[in-house]
C-alpha cells in the first residue's frame, strides 16, 4: 500500500475516476471510455493519433491487469499494484507505466510538431479533463519547471509523479 496518505489519498481519486460506472472496480472498458471520451473532447476520434492515445491507455491497464493478476480490478488492489508499478519505483515507474500514455496525449495536443505543448495546447488538455479554466494558466506556471513556455513530455511525466507524491497540487486527474 501507498507509503504516505497523501499518495493513497490520490490514487484513490484516481481510481474512483476511472471507475466509470461504478462498480467498485476498473476495467479495461473504464479505460477504453474514458480515452474515447477524451479523444472525442479533443476532435481527433478517427485519426491515427487518436488511435495512439487510446491504444497507451489501453496498454497502461494490460500493464495494470497483469500486475494485479486480474482483468477487473478493486479499489484495495489497485492501490496495491499501483504503489507496486508506479510510486514505490519512482521515477522508473512513472516512465515505464505513465510516460507512454503522456507522449501519446502530446502527440495529439502538438499542433506545431516541436514535441512540447504550448500553453494554448495544454489547454485543450485540460478543457477535455474537466478543469476549470479558471485554473489554467496558474496549472501551466506550475508546471513548466524551466520556465520556457512549453511542455515536454519529461515535464509533464514529472508533474504527474509530483502529483501523486504531494509535492503540487495542480489536479491533472480531472474532475
């Protein structure tokens, strides 16, 4: 189990957010409907990006589902494989289970093709998550760690780790 309550108190809001209809465990159709729902948020349903997205959500719960031992996966033993594959390797973990899919999410989100997200980019993100705009801007100050304008996938990968650490409080997750 998650070391710090912080932690598990965020991978909890993780898992009731992909537990999508509320059956107290997460699927592979959790996953499945929540990368077409944001890919159809972002307006790339049909093109081969999008079909990248929804593949490394896919790929992140086959890779959930193995370690857990089970297709369908309670809230006690998410926690557990997710401290086991994520949190308890650091940044390995991060970049081995989290990355591919965050790559994915800017090769959809980077309308200029230089790798990193620009502040209008990142917005469509988190439009499509449900954060209110209200917290936008302050969320990319936040996050762009060099200062630069822009968001690299290394960046982002990093945000979400401090995320679940508790070192910010920017909600990546969504509502």
């Amino acid at each position: 189990m998650a070391a710090d309550v912080r932690e598990s108190i965020r991978l909890e809001e993780r898992f009731r957010l992909w537990d999508l209809d509320g059956n107290g465990v997460i699927e592979r159709s959790d996953f499945e409907s929540e990368a077409e729902g944001i890919i159809n948020r972002l307006g790339v349903q049909g093109t081969a990006r999008g079909a990248e997205l929804k593949q490394a959500y896919l790929d992140m719960f086959d890779r959930l589902a193995a370690a857990a031992g089970t297709s369908r996966i309670s809230k006690d033993k998410f926690l557990q494989v997710a401290d086991q594959e994520i949190i308890s390797k650091g940044d390995a973990g991060f970049a081995s289970v989290v990355r591919p899919t965050i790559q994915a999410i800017v090769n959809v989100l980077d309308i200029d093709g230089d790798g990193q997200v620009s502040q209008a980019e990142i917005a469509k993100w988190f439009d499509a998550i449900g954060l209110e705009r209200s917290v936008t801007d302050r969320a990319f100050q936040e996050l762009d760690a060099n200062g630069d304008g822009k968001l690299s996938v290394t960046e982002l990968v990093d945000a979400v780790r401090d995320y679940h650490l508790g070192k910010h409080d920017v909600p990546l997750l969504g509502r």
